[in-house]
C-alpha cells in the first residue's frame, strides 16, 4: 500500500522537526531547485508554498534572535 502524498502542512512541519540550521538548508536547497525527498508528491504550486511557509517561519526566528541580543 502507498502512503500518501503529504500535505503542505505535514511537509512544513516535518521539516521543522530538524531544527533551524536544517531549514535554512532545506530553503536553500528549495531555491537552488534541489529535490527534496520529503516534498516529493507535492506538486510544483504546493512545493512553492511550503517554500514560503519556511521562510515566515524562519522571518520570525530571526526577528526573535535579534531582539533578545
């Protein structure tokens, strides 16, 4: 049986278990057009959306490392 395609929030999410050094490799991997084998089943559009998750996402870290300096 075939496990099914994840989502985008499931994709998001997974990603996000590996910390932050992880997604911003992960970002740039999904910038340079690198395949990642979590996302496969994910169509183009969906891919591109978890690609914008991540980097909110990350906005939002960075913002936060900022100001507790």
């Amino acid at each position: 049986m075939l496990s099914p395609a994840p989502t985008v929030d499931d994709a998001v999410e997974r990603l996000c278990l590996d910390g932050c050094k992880a997604v911003r490799r992960y970002i740039q991997q999904m910038e340079n057009n690198s395949p990642l084998d979590l996302l496969t089943g994910l169509s183009p559009t969906e891919k591109q959306r978890v690609l914008q998750e991540l980097r909110d996402i990350m906005e939002v870290y960075e913002r936060c490392e900022l100001s507790e300096e």
